[in-house]
C-alpha cells in the first residue's frame, strides 16, 4: 500500500503512538477507541474481492497508523472508506487515505463546507468564542495536531441518500443513514454475515447545539437500527457491546422519552421518574432524564 510520506513527513514528529488491530469476527477488524485526543474506533471489513475501512481517523497521522496496520494485515484490496458522520474525529483522515470514500450526502454538504474553514488556532478559537465549534473539540484538534499547516479535507466519492450496500465480495456491507440527535447524517454500518454493526456516534446525544440533549428523533433512529440482526455493536467512543447491553440502553432511552414528553424542567422530570419506578434515578438515568429536559427546551 502507498503511503503518503511527502505529507506524512510534516506531522512525523507526533507519529509513534502504539496501536493494534484487534479480529471481531471471521471478517471483521477494529482499532479501539482511545480517549486522550478522542481518536474514534476504526473498523475494517475484508471481503474475498475489497476491503472497507469504517472512518477516516482524526489527523493525517492516525489515518497513516491505520493503514500500516492494515497494511500488515494483508488483508485484500483496501478499496473503500465509509464515513459514520462528518464530525472532525471521523473525518480528518479521509484524504490520507486514499481510498474511495463513501458518504451520506449531508455528511458530503459538511465537508464540503470544512473545506472552506481555516483550523489554525486563532480561526478554532473564533468559532467557539462564537459558538459555531465546541471548546472540547477545540481542545482535542489541538492536541492531536499541535500544527495543522498543509492539512488537507477532503469530502466524499460516493453518496447516497438514505442506504446503500457494498458488495465486497461474499461479505456485504450495509450502510444506512439512521438519522437521531448526534447528526442528522449519521450512518450505521452493518455487516450481515458476521452480525456486527458499527454505530459511529449514533447513540450519544445532540453535543453541537448548546447543552446536550435528546429528542424524539431517538426513537426513530432505534427502531431502524433493530431491524438488523445484531450479535456486536460498535460505537466509536467505546468498546465492542453485546446486543443486550445495547438493547438495555435502547429500552431506557425509549422509556425516558415516553416518560419526559413535553417536561421542561429537571425536578419535574425527577418526579415523574420516581412515580413510574417507585425510586430515585440513578446517575446514569439522571443524565438521560436532564438531556431529554434540554431537547424538550431547544
Ligand atoms: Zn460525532
């Protein structure tokens, strides 16, 4: 595989953090998560004719480490890229790659409009000052590429609109636009055969537009997801889930947006909580109850 050394060079200072590639499946790969510069979970699916690489890394660096251990996979023909959502973590990579980039169309519109954004610290600091970008990812930009001279985005190859399947040879991969809080282009991507699903940020909630919340849109988005029959899920701040584990959190989401429709306030919503379950929530439940309040105030 051709790795991008005129490029690469300018950020080999940074270079050397470890990563392993860690077997999910009989054709399925991934890259853990790793919090410190919020480097999301990157997939890898290998088919008898092409491989896929779920999400591009979040700088030019990362996406060279994924692809040296892709590399050393000798897995077949690395050919696609498919992008979960447009958020920088997910996408910085994407020309360093090289690959055939497939995305959902708003998440296209997105990068298409980061391509016009400067990223130097004083524009990173500008837009949060005015709310356009949050401070965390600020922060982590920055961590991650102390410099990002010479950094190139790039937007999608191929798009689609609401679900498209890649055929890689004798494994499919499915990947379908479920929508929810956390962006409205998010996209999941399933692999039928080894019943693995990989969810992006698809799961958390709305953190771009003031406090954090969640909406009706939950609802939706769950149901599309649980029409597939999944063993492992992945989201990409975390590790590999069961399907229980994941239900479980469907099911108190689902309960909790019953439960808060049209409650504006925490104390409110605490109280109708404690009468459906005869007892306080607990910290988790908490933190659920006060984003569905946030969303019902937006
Ligand atoms: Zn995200």
């Amino acid at each position: 595989m051709v790795i991008y050394d005129k490029e690469y060079a300018k950020y080999s200072l940074f270079f050397g953090g470890v990563i392993f590639m860690k077997k999910l499946t009989n054709n399925i790969y991934y890259i853990p998560h790793k919090s410190d510069t919020d480097r999301p979970v990157i997939g890898l699916v290998n088919g008898s004719k092409y491989s896929l690489v779920v999400d591009a890394g979040n700088s030019p660096h990362h996406a060279r480490e994924i692809l040296e251990e892709v590399d050393q996979l000798g897995v077949n023909n690395v050919k696609y890229l498919a992008i979960t959502h447009w958020h920088w973590d997910h996408v910085f990579g994407i020309h360093y790659m090289n690959l055939l980039t497939i995305c959902h169309q708003l998440t296209d519109k997105k990068l298409k409009w980061m391509q016009q954004l400067e990223w130097d610290d004083k524009a990173l600091d500008e837009r949060v000052a005015s709310g356009e970008e949050i401070e965390f990812c600020s922060s982590m930009i920055k961590k991650e590429m102390p410099s990002r001279e010479g950094l190139i985005l790039r937007n999608g190859d191929i798009t689609f609109d609401s679900k498209l399947e890649v055929d890689l040879g004798g494994v499919t991969c499915i990947i379908e636009n479920v929508k929810g809080d956390h962006g409205e282009d998010s996209c999941i991507v399933y692999i039928p055969s080894d019943k693995v699903m990989f969810l992006g940020d698809c799961m958390s909630p709305d953190f771009y537009s003031g406090a954090r919340s969640y909406s009706h849109k939950v609802v939706d988005m769950i149901n599309k997801i649980t029409q597939y029959d999944v063993d492992t899920y992945i989201a990409a701040h975390d590790e590999p889930l069961e399907k229980e584990e994941v239900h479980q959190y469907f099911n108190e989401l689902i309960a909790i947006e019953k439960l808060t429709r049209d409650i504006a306030n925490l104390e409110a919503a605490i109280e109708v909580f404690k009468k459906e379950y005869m007892r306080d929530p607990i910290e988790d439940e908490m933190d659920t109850l006060q984003c569905f309040v946030n969303g019902n105030l937006k």
